[in-house]
C-alpha cells in the first residue's frame, strides 16, 4: 500500500506529452523518480515554501486558529505559501494582512525550518519578526480566531509544518527581542 502523504514525489502525467508517467531507479541518482517512457522527461519535486510571521506584544506570540484544513481548530503563526513570483518577505507580510487584518513591516528572517508532516507537500518555513504597523485585528475567512499568549498559555493543539517547532522554541525563549 502506498502514502498518500509521500506520494507527492511521483507526477502521474508528463507535463510535456501527457503520457502516463512510470516510477524509475535512476541509478546516477539512486534514487527513484517519476520519469515519462515516451519522451523521457524526469519528474524533480521541489520543497514549497511557506513564509511566516512572530509578531510579540507585551511578551506575547500572536496565533491564529486555522479556519480549513489541514489542521482546522489547530493554532499557527500568520503564515502562507510564497507565490511563484514574489519575494518571501512580501509573502509573509502578505499573509498576515490576510490572516490577521494586520498591516506589518518585516524586521528580518528569524529562522528556516523543513517540515515533512503536511498532507500537501514537504516544505520548508521561513520564519521572519515582523511589527504591526497598521490595520485593525481580527478574524477572517482563513483564521476564526486571533490571540495573543504567553508562553505558559500555549495552545496544546498546533499546525503541523513547522508552526509546532517554531511556537515551542518561542515559548522555550528562542527568538525573544
């Protein structure tokens, strides 16, 4: 039987041709690979990246209670896939606009970290500090609720894909201005 999780290393369909992709070793590479018998194109998967925000107040890490899944009901940092053409910073600060309401200015990169636990895809998440500088605070189609915690008042049900990692470090006292 197959994961589902890992099947996202395999394309089905060779975006040049359209024929059915097979799974081959490739020796050179030792490794497996999507690879289309017709005209030999080879599937390389590639991480998606996602860019997030820590945004302190007072002592406090804002959070946001993911509205959809994966995760529903499971608290993250304001974060989000970065598009294929913009910076990162701008789509961190861009999703926090969307997830928050809030208007911030990226301060700088915090830290990366892979994640291999999202049904999505593996990834990596870059993690940058960021100040409010604008908008108002509140729920949104993405996020039913937003809250500020201490570090003792930590949510135990957390996102996967990092977020986890990265809020116990927070409350563990990394990144702390």
């Amino acid at each position: 039987m197959t994961d589902p999780v890992r099947e996202w290393r395999f394309a089905r369909y060779c975006i040049h041709c359209g024929s059915p992709m097979a799974r081959r070793y490739l020796p050179h590479e030792e490794r497996e690979r999507a690879v289309c018998p017709r005209c030999g194109w080879v599937y390389y998967p590639q991480l998606k990246i996602a860019a997030g925000v820590l945004i302190e107040q007072n002592g406090r890490l804002l959070l946001a209670r993911r509205a959809h899944e994966p995760c529903r009901g499971a608290w993250n940092l304001p974060a989000g896939f970065v598009e294929a053409d913009e910076p990162p910073e701008a789509a961190a600060a861009r999703e926090a606009q969307e997830e928050t309401g809030l208007e911030v200015r990226i301060v700088g990169l915090l830290d990366a970290r892979f994640y291999d636990d999202d049904p999505r895809g593996n990834g990596l998440l870059l993690l940058y500090r960021a100040e409010i500088i604008g908008g108002a605070l509140h729920p949104t189609t993405e996020a039913d609720a937003l809250r500020f915690f201490a570090p003792h008042e930590i949510p135990t049900l957390l996102a996967h894909g990092a977020h986890d990692q990265v809020i116990r470090a927070w409350a563990a006292g990394a990144y702390r201005a």
